[in-house]
C-alpha cells in the first residue's frame, strides 16, 4: 500500500511538473487553478470534498502587463523625446547666434538697403490731376487763354462753345531717402497745327496735328531737402533741379486756390508754370512759425514746352514775409516781392545783331509787389505789376489772334492804282519802271494794317507794363460753397499813350466741394479792351517799329494816312470747371 501511495505521489508530481512546463512554456494570460487531495495527493480541475486549491506557476494579469509595457514605452519616448528637445533647442541656439551675428553684419555693411527693404511701400506715391470745363461764349474776341491750352476763334463767332480737358497729369513720385525725391509728370495736352512734311526729293507726308491730344513733359526733376538739416531755424529748405516750378506761378496759384477755373496775373500774362533749371525753396522759422517764406532759381529762356535758343539764361526771386509769423505757408498777413530778369528766346546770331529796336531780342523784366491776408474761411490779395518787354503779341494771342499775325492775310487786297501812300500792282514786274508792285492792304474789314501796328506797339524791345490785380475767396461756413474772384487792370506798354491795348479782366464764379478730391465751379469770365474806338496816325507808330509802306504777308503796308479800328471786340464766356486732383 505505501508502495503504491508513493507511485500515485510520484504520477502526480511528474503529471505537475509536465503541467507546469506547458505553463511556463506559454504566455499565460489568465490565472490556472486547480484542486489537491490532501489525503492522496491527487490533482483536480475541480473542486471536490477534501481538495484545497493549488495554484500553478505565476497568474500573469493581461491589464496589469499591457500597463507595465506602455509605462516602459512611455518611458522610452520620454527619453527619447527629451534628448531630441535639447538637441533642438542647442542647434535653435546655434542657429540664434548665427543669425544675430549675420544681422549684424548686414546692419553693419549695408544699412540703406535694410531701410529700403523695411520702407518699400513709402517709396512711391502715385498722383493725378485733372482739368475740365464747358464754356460757351457770348462775345468772342482776340485775347490771351484762359487756361493753358485753351484756344477760341475770335470776333464773329458769337455763341461758340466746347467741351475742353485743359490738364491731365500723372505725377510719378520716388522717394530712395529721406532726403531726396524724383518726380516726373507727363503733360496732355491739345495739339495746333496743320503743316504737311516733305521728305527727300518726291515723297510728302501730311500732318497728323489736326486738334488731337498730346503728350508731353511738364515736370522731370530732382529735390534735396536735407540742405538745412543743421539749421533749425531753415530746416525743411529744397534744392531742385530739371524741369521744374519757378518761384512764383505756382505759389501765387495756391494762394488764389482756383487755377482749375483761371490762370494767375502774371502766368495770363506769359509767365510759365514751369521751365528747366535749379531753384531753392524754403522759409525762415522761429517758435514753431515762419516768418519768410522765399524762392530763389535760375533757368533757361525757354519754357517747359519750347526749345532753348538763347545763350543766356534768366532769374528769379520771391520773398513773403509774414509780420506776425505764419502756422501755414499762407496764413495771416503776408507782404510778397517777386523780380524776374532774363532775355528773348533768341538764337545768338540774331540776337546780337545791332539794332535801334530790339523787339523780341530785348532784355525781359518782370515785377510783382503783393499784400495779401488769409484766414481760415476766406482770402484776399491786391497785386501791383511792373515789367519790360514782358508781354508782346504772342502772349496777347495765345487764345485768339488775327490771322494775319500767322501768316494768312484777311481782307481784299487793292491791286491797281495808288493807296495810303502806295502804288498797287498784282505781285508783278512793270515794263516801264522795272519795278515789282506788290497788293496794298486794304484798311478796311481786315486785320492786316491794324495787326502791323498792334506788332509794333508790343514788339518794339522799349515797351513798359504797369498793372493792378486784385483776387480773394470766401467760403460760406458749413457749407461747400466758395464764392471766388479776380480782376485784372493792365496796360501792355505805357509809353504808348491811350495804347488801343489797355485791357481789364475779369471773373466771378463760386465753386461747390464735393469732397477733398474732387471741385466743381460755375463762373464769368470777362476780357474787356476799355478805350473807345480809336485810329492811329502812321507818324505815330513809326517811332515804335511801325514801317510806313513796309511789306507784311506780302502786302504793302499804308505809308501815309491813319489807321482804323485799332481797338478790337471783347470777350465775354460762361465756364462750368472740374478738378479732380489726387
């Protein structure tokens, strides 16, 4: 019996430990119990009377082990990923170091193109002007133009009218600096002509100046303003150089606030906005307020829209002084001097030529002494002009002239016989003198003799201007409305007495804002000669270039005798302007 107590013992140790090697043998995943006879020794899979429980191997818990195994991933990637993070964060050092160092290598080596770079949206501005109008004439005469390329038939064209773009710009503005700024401006304007092209020997072109609109330059230049940056009380100065604003045109237009409607005194009179050469520009501060305001320039003969034939060159000036010290370049008080000295737009081979009358060839001098006031609400200015050789026929008829004074002879030339001194012919030879016989122009319904003489009054090189102006604005409080005015009493040359010339200007309107770019204005504009019809003796005007029985378009001039009508008709016209400026 203990003999085979000891062999069950023995089987089922040996079937346990087979039993327990599978175990271990396999990844257990859930806990293997089984059951004893503590009497026997015997194992069971079940529970039973006298079987305790026996437990196999190590119970492995699957949530226990996955929690354990993700606890060690976790760990690892934390490890893992705490050493990438230092690494990053010294190569992000590095890398900061690196990129101080070449930052303060550029800013050591090239600081204008950092600048450049950083600023490049305020290096360029982009602007526009715009002029327009309808005008329409009640009585049209010969006079100067309104605006700058606005021309009118004269006497006999009643009731005219048209539609008109008088300025059209594009100013391009450049700013590589602080201290300097480019500008260019092109220029549309209307064109006038009617000459034909011949080139070489048999081929002709005809012209395509039939009215259309033009291109062309009517600002190009470069401005300093960094010339006084060491003088507080001049800080702000320019220096200017190309195709650019003299010293007076375009301050006085400011200061009248209307050149969209009418041109200023002196730019009326023949004076340009604009011409090529060098100016400075600047005022005089003290506690915050200018005390004098001045410009100063030369430039050629020409203006920005005539080719330079002179070997001399003019000047220019302007200085305003404000009293009792300005916060705005036109506010309060302000006294003005302007003096411009220069000479005709004439080749040197003609201009020297010795002659009694220098005509167009003379010296040209301009003067202008103003007072004005300006407040916030309204403006006023009264102006006294003085000036030599500074308005001759070309400038009387820049809007509208006699067609004899371009070239086209008007009337019905006399052909036969003797007139105003005289001996009339056909343009031919005579068999019996040998003599050519030119036509004699007629003096009546013509404009011939009278535009020989108007010539020679204005043309003659010794001829003296006096004028007075006067010109202001008032704006309606809280409302858009300006009203606005001009008169201007000239005398062409006052060494001629009662000179048929003498003319006043004219013009009253009020102009509606709509809002900051944009204006619109309904005015009067009035060109009156005020003497009474007059005839002017030949012996009269010979002292001043008039040549009795001289040829002009190919007609004889009267030599003796008086002649008629020199005092031409008015100019009376309603305007509707635009301006868009931007």
């Amino acid at each position: 019996m203990k003999l085979r107590r000891a062999l069950d013992i023995t089987l089922s140790i040996a079937f346990f430990l087979s039993l327990l090697g599978q175990v271990a043998a396999q990844d257990i995943t859930a806990a293997t119990r089984l059951w004893v006879d503590t009497r026997t020794g015997q194992v069971f899979v079940r529970p039973g009377k006298g079987r305790v429980p026996l437990a196999l191997g190590n119970i492995v818990d699957s949530q226990a082990t996955e929690q354990n195994i993700e606890k060690k991933v976790e760990a690892k990637v934390a490890a893992n990923t705490n050493s990438q993070i230092n690494a990053q964060r010294q190569t992000s050092a590095q890398l900061e170091q690196e990129n101080a160092a070449l930052a303060e290598q550029i800013n050591a080596m090239q600081p204008a193109w950092q600048s450049y770079v950083g600023n490049f949206q305020d290096k360029f501005r982009l602007g526009a002007v715009l002029f327009a109008d309808y005008r329409f004439y009640t009585n049209t005469g010969f006079q100067p133009q309104e605006q700058e390329n606005l021309t009118n038939p004269g006497p006999g064209n009643n009731k005219y009218n048209s539609f008109d773009i008088t300025r059209a710009y594009l100013n391009f503005f450049f700013f590589p600096t602080d201290e300097w700024a480019a500008r260019i401006t092109p220029d549309v304007y209307k064109t006038i002509g009617s000459s034909n092209v011949k080139i070489g020997q048999t081929t002709g072109f005809a012209s395509n100046l039939d009215g259309d609109l033009g291109v062309r330059l009517k600002y190009a230049n470069l401005t300093y303003s960094g010339l006084w940056d060491r003088v507080p009380a001049l800080k702000g100065g320019t220096l200017s150089f190309g195709v650019i604003s003299n010293p007076f045109t375009e301050w006085e237009e400011n200061l009248y606030g209307f050149r969209f409607v009418n041109s200023s005194p002196w730019n009326f009179l023949g004076l340009p906005s604009a011409q090529t050469g060098v100016s400075m520009e600047g005022t005089f501060k003290h506690n915050e307020r200018a005390y004098l305001d001045y410009g100063i320039g030369g430039f050629t003969n020409a203006n920005y829209h005539t080719f330079e034939q002179s070997d001399t060159k003019q000047f220019m000036v302007r200085g305003t002084l404000f009293p009792f010290g300005a916060k705005w370049r036109y506010d309060g008080l302000g006294i003005t001097g302007f003096y411009n000295y220069g000479y005709g737009n004439t080749a040197p081979d003609t201009a020297d030529i010795p002659t009694t009358l220098k005509g167009p060839n003379a010296h040209i001098q301009r003067i202008a002494a103003l007072v004005h006031y300006t407040a916030d609400n309204w403006g006023l200015a009264g102006e006294f002009d003085s000036g030599s050789n500074a308005f001759q026929a070309s400038n009387l008829w820049s809007g509208s002239g006699p067609a004899d004074a371009f070239g086209f002879p008007t009337g019905k030339a006399i052909t036969s016989g003797t007139f105003a001194g005289n001996t009339c012919g056909n343009g031919t030879t005579t068999v019996v003198t040998g003599k050519l016989l030119l036509p004699c122009y007629p003096l009546l319904n013509t404009y011939g003799p009278q535009t020989a003489a108007w010539q020679a009054i204005l043309n003659n090189g010794q001829a003296q201007q006096e004028g007075f102006d006067f010109f202001g604005h008032f704006h309606i409080p809280r409302t858009p409305i300006t009203l606005f005015g001009m008169y201007q009493w000239f005398l062409p040359n006052t060494q001629f007495a009662d000179d048929p010339l003498d003319f006043q200007r004219w013009v009253i309107g009020a102009s509606y804002r709509y809002n900051s770019f944009l204006r619109f204005a309904i005015d009067t504009q009035n060109f009156s000669y005020y003497h009474g019809q007059q005839s002017i003796p030949v012996s009269t005007l010979k002292p001043f270039g008039y040549t009795p029985g001289g040829t002009f378009n190919n007609q004889q001039l009267p030599k003796t005798g008086s002649i008629p009508t020199m005092v031409t008709r008015d100019t009376h016209s309603i305007f509707a302007n635009v301006e868009f400026a931007y």
